[in-house]
C-alpha cells in the first residue's frame, strides 16, 4: 500500500500532501471533503497528456459524483463536465512538468502535511499504525487510505507549481493606490430603469401592422407536423387509493431497516472560528486569541452568536449560516472540538476552544443522546413511500402483462386493452414534437414514441410522471405553410417585443439627452413615464439591487456630481442614471487599509500569473503534441435520457 509509516519520529514515509479542496474550500476541515471518483478507466479518451490520459468514464464518475451531493440542472450538465475535464487535464499536465522539472515532493513535506491535517495519525511524535490510520482517513473524508493519498499528493504539488510561479510578485505604491480608490470611491445615483417587457403591455399592433409582419417573414412561419394519440393509462395514483397498508406490514418495514432508526449520541452546534492556520507567529497568534476572547466576551454577554459569527467567523462554510454546523455525531470532529461539544448542555457557550485550525467558540443549539426511534414516532413517514412502492410495483406489473398482449397481437385495440386491464383512456391535442404534452407529464420518452407511431399500431407501455402509458395514433396533421390565423398570436407577440425594445431604447435615449441639457432628471423620467430612483452610496464591489453591480456601473465612477452616463444596456433592459453625489477617498484611512490593499493586490496578481501559467503550459504541450484533447466525445452529457 502507497504510504509506510515508520514509528520513530522522523522516519515516517507515507505519500501524502496537501488536499486542494481541504485548502481552497471551506474551512470545516474536520468535517467530511467531496469523494473524488473512482470509476474504472474507460478507453474512450477524450484526452492524452504525455503518456497519461483521461477516459470519459474518469469525467463521467465525477459528474455522478457531484450530482449525488447536488441537483443539476440538465442543461449545465454539458459545461460541468467540460470544466471537470479541464481540471483532471491540468492534473496530468503539472505532473507532466513535474516529471520534465525535476520538482518533487519530500517525505519530510508529506509527513509534515499529515500533521497538519491530520494530527489524530500520530501519537506524540509517534505514528499510530496503519489500521488506526486507515480507520481515521475513512472516518474523517470516507476515503479509501490510496484515494486520499493521491488527493493529497497531487494538492501539495500544485502547491509548489503555484508558489514557483508567484514567489516573485510584488505590490507597486500606484497599484495600491489604484485598489484604495477603488475600494473606496463612491459614487450616489439617481437612475431609471427600463423594461420592454413592462412596455409591451401598452403596446397593441394594429392589423395592418400584423399582415404586413406576416407577408415580409412568410418563410418564417411554418406548422410543423404534429399529431393527435388515444391514449390508455395504468394510473399509479389511481391504483395508491385503492390500496391498504396494515400496520403490520408498515411494522416489518420499520424491523427490517432499524438500523435507520438508531439515533447516535449527537449535539447541534454553532461555532465561531478564528484562524490561526499557516505560518503565523507566536505573537500573531496572540493577538487572534485577544480577538476571540473579546468576541467570546461578547456572546456571554448576550450579543446574538449568529450575528457574531456572520461578523467575524473566518469559517466561510457556516459564517453566512451564523456559525450552524448542523448536527454533529461522534468522530465527526477533531478531538478537542469533540470533548467541549459534547460536554456542554444545550443552549451553553463553550469557552476558547484551541484545535490545529484556530479557536473556536461553540454553542451547543440542541443535544440528544443515543436512542432508536420508536415504531409510532416513524409509522407514518413509512407508510407513503412503502405505499407508492406497492403501487409502482402494480403498475409495473399490469405494464408487463400489457406488454405482453401486445406483443402477442399488435392488432389488438386500445379500448380492448383498457377494459381488460381497467385502464385511464384519454386523448392529446394536436403536439408537435416541440410542444409540452402536458396530459402525460411531458415525458420525451412518450414524445418520441408519439412520433414513431403508425397506424393501427399500439405502442409498448412508457413510463411517465402518472404510470404507463399505451398509444394509439388517430390523427397526422402534415407539417405546412401557416395561415395568418395559425400564427396571428405569435406575430403579435413579437411585433410587440419588437416595438418594445425599440420605445425602450428611445426612452433610454431622450432621458440622457434632456437630462444632459440640464432638465432634471425625476422630471424626465417620470414625463417619460418611467419611475425614478436614487441608490445609496455605492462602490465598485456594491450594486444597485435588482438593477446592476458597481462592475457593470465603472463608467460612473469616471464622472462627476451632476454628470450623467451614456445608456447602460443590461441584456433587454436599459439603466439610465446621474451622478447625484460623489465621495472620494479619505486620504487618512490609506494606512489603516494598508496591509489589507496588499493581500487583495498581490493575491490578485498571484492568480492572474497562475492562470497566465496555466494557459501557457497548456499551449506549449499542444505544440509540441503532447496535449491532444477531444471534447467532442462529451456530447452525451446534457443531452435527453
């Protein structure tokens, strides 16, 4: 197995390094990180890196893997697995350019490295064997030890890429001069914002506007074929009310799964976390303790703990929760976190607690100790799904047995079928293949089979939202020229977006030159019929809500009181506004902001150089044709199922 570990104290040789999602993610490091995937490699490449390539089932497992944790929407499927394909290809192309460099990761770094993040592997200075270890590693990141290992050793080599490429970077006076004003210039608007969707309302095309729309885009408008299906229907719901689940067969289900029901010994927590992680002096350290104990004074004195941890928790998982931590089980934390969260009553304030992340301030919201649920408090939250079970499996079953018949004899009838399997008969509207079927749970596996459909033919039993359904084709309407009664509706609909965009860009138009002429600027706008507003002070990081950011606003920050801005177009709307107050910097607060200017410039520039990096390396490889990549064989993600 990668990674032995010797017991005396610096003979330790494990292959470990630094996680890249322990230090770039959330700083609940003693809770669980993301499992990365484990699949089997695929043949099917869809990049080589040197010797080393990435196999669509590599790219495939990472997607199942977040869409376990996370809903997906389909449609963003196809950018997420572009995006893990770019991170598993710069993967290999450091370790390509470790190779080709000679950079390497020491044991005395790894070990190191284990300390940090994982303290409970050693006992002193002495390692606690490799069962234990296995055991922690499992506990703490429900990772296999080699899993982990790779995690981390790939982590503290891109660690060492990013510091090679970063050391160098320094902060000019005029860099930091140019991020305090930014920081601090602001700048009070009045502005109005313009909708066409609020105007089309107001808009009514008359009827020679609309003939003459329909003759000019006559091509446009074409009816495609679209069809009409009966349909007979095994109902799930229909069959759900017919059924009757005794407690006893509820009790079963209760016995069967009551490991489920067995409730750990578990508190839920709030913390507040100060960090005193990375390369912190003594006397730093000192001066975050003095920090926390004065936020701790705080919370003993009644100041609301959610409220202090949004202020001043550097924990970025849970300060926007106000420190929730959930509920918390035993093993699930660090020791020392683990002793105090667990000794104190419920609605108690702990005092510091010092772990290898910082101090911590805990308050325990609830606690139970360990128990099994009893049969009545869970009997109804069983009955629901095990009665949808026994449904579906009904359903499944009569679907099997229609199947079947048809299989049999494709001439039998729909009605037949219904009457004998006591099914839902209905029919759809005229669909097109692009239209919702919404009489069916706008199933595209039904869709399709609509649309396979001969006549006189019944389709196989498809699985939809409300059971399985057979189809019977009764009606093919050819696809053809639109009359301008088919389509009036739609040319009206876009004469009006169309006249919209156009009055709102006029409206944008006229505001900016009467109000630049010195007219005042509420007066206008409300001639205009548009509602005038005044933001409050704003910089560049801030917005105007619901309108636009301080980003989209920069033009602004160039004018002054009293100037106003060329129209801002955001996607269909247009913003127009005028500098009604401008504060400038104080010049006095540069020193007091000092220290901080320079983290936010010089890290700034760490990640441009990083990602400048990133983007040579990966050109210089395509170059010399050691970087081949062929996104085209991710097509399959986002696509129907």
């Amino acid at each position: 197995m990668a990674g032995v570990l010797d017991n005396r104290k610096t003979g330790t040789r494990i292959l470990l390094g630094a996680v890249v999602l322990l230090l770039g993610g959330s700083m609940l490091l003693y809770l669980v990180p993301t499992t990365p995937g484990t699949g089997e490699a695929s043949t099917d490449t869809v990049a080589k890196i040197g010797d080393q390539s990435v196999s669509l089932q590599e790219v495939r497992d990472k997607v199942n893997e977040i869409e376990r944790q996370r809903q997906i929407p389909k449609f963003f499927e196809s950018r997420l697995a572009m995006e893990i394909l770019q991170q598993l290809v710069f993967q290999k192309e450091l370790e390509y350019e470790s190779k080709r460099l000679g950079i390497t990761v020491s044991d005395q770094e790894r070990a190191d490295r284990i300390r940090q993040f994982l303290p409970t592997a050693f006992n002193g200075g002495t390692f606690v064997g490799m069962d234990r270890y296995a055991a922690e590693v499992q506990a703490r990141f429900q990772l296999p030890v080699a899993e982990f290992e790779e995690l981390l050793r790939q982590g503290l080599l891109e660690e060492k890429f990013r510091k090679l490429v970063t050391d160098g970077i320094s902060v000019g006076p005029a860099e930091l001069q140019d991020e305090f004003r930014n920081k601090n210039e602001k700048v009070k608007l009045d502005y109005a914002l313009i909708k066409p969707e609020e105007l089309e309302a107001k808009i009514t095309p008359n009827e020679a506007e609309i003939q003459a729309s329909f003759e000019k885009n006559k091509s446009k408008y074409q009816v495609p074929e679209k069809r009409v299906v009966r349909y007979a229907l095994v109902d799930v719901n229909q069959i759900r009310q017919t059924l009757q689940i005794s407690d006893d067969q509820v009790k079963v289900q209760y016995q069967q799964n009551i490991k489920q029901y067995q409730v750990p010994n578990r508190v839920h927590a709030e913390h507040i976390l100060l960090m005193t992680v990375g390369n912190k002096t003594d006397a730093e350290v000192e001066e975050i303790k003095k920090k926390a104990e004065d936020i701790l004074g705080q919370a003993k004195k009644g100041a609301k703990f959610e409220d202090l941890a949004k202020k001043y928790s550097e924990d970025p998982g849970t300060k926007d929760k106000g420190g929730d931590l959930g509920w918390l089980v035993q093993g699930q934390t660090v020791p020392e976190f683990e002793k105090v969260a667990f000794s104190l009553q419920k609605g108690q304030i702990s005092d510091l607690v010092k772990t290898q992340y910082g101090f911590h301030i805990i308050k325990v919201m609830d606690k139970e100790t360990a128990h099994t649920k009893p049969f009545e408090e869970v009997k109804d939250s069983l009955r629901a799904p095990l009665l949808l079970s026994q449904a579906d499996k009904q359903a499944s079953d009569t679907s099997d047995q229609i199947s079947a018949a048809i299989r049999r004899s494709n001439k039998t009838s729909l009605d037949d079928l219904a009457n004998q399997y006591k099914l839902v008969v209905g029919e759809t509207r005229a669909v097109g293949a692009t239209d919702p079927l919404l009489e069916l749970g706008n199933s595209t596996d039904v869709k399709d089979a609509i649309f396979r459909l001969r006549a006189g033919e019944l389709s196989l039993p498809v699985r939809t939202d409300r059971g399985y359904v057979v189809l019977s084709l009764k009606t093919v309407l050819p696809a053809h020229q639109a009359t301008l009664d088919e389509v009036r509706d739609k040319i009206t609909t876009d004469l009006k977006r169309e006249k919209a965009a156009e009055l709102a860009r006029n409206k944008a138009d006229e505001l900016v030159k009467r109000a630049k002429a010195g007219e005042k600027f509420d007066v206008v706008a409300k001639a205009l019929g548009l509602e005038p507003k005044t933001s409050d002070l704003l910089a560049r990081d801030g917005s105007i809500p619901g309108a636009a950011s301080g980003k989209q606003l920069g033009a602004a920050f160039s004018l002054n009181a009293g100037g106003v801005g060329a129209p801002l177009n955001l996607g269909q709307n247009w913003l127009i506004y005028r500098v009604a107050e401008k504060q400038e910097p104080n010049p006095a607060d540069f020193e007091k902001q000092k220290r901080e200017l320079t983290e936010t410039v010089l890290q700034s520039k760490r990640n441009l150089a990083y990602e400048a990096f990133r983007t040579s390396l990966e050109t210089r490889l395509k170059q010399e044709g050691k970087l081949k990549l062929m996104p085209e064989k991710l097509q399959s993600f986002g696509a129907p199922s």
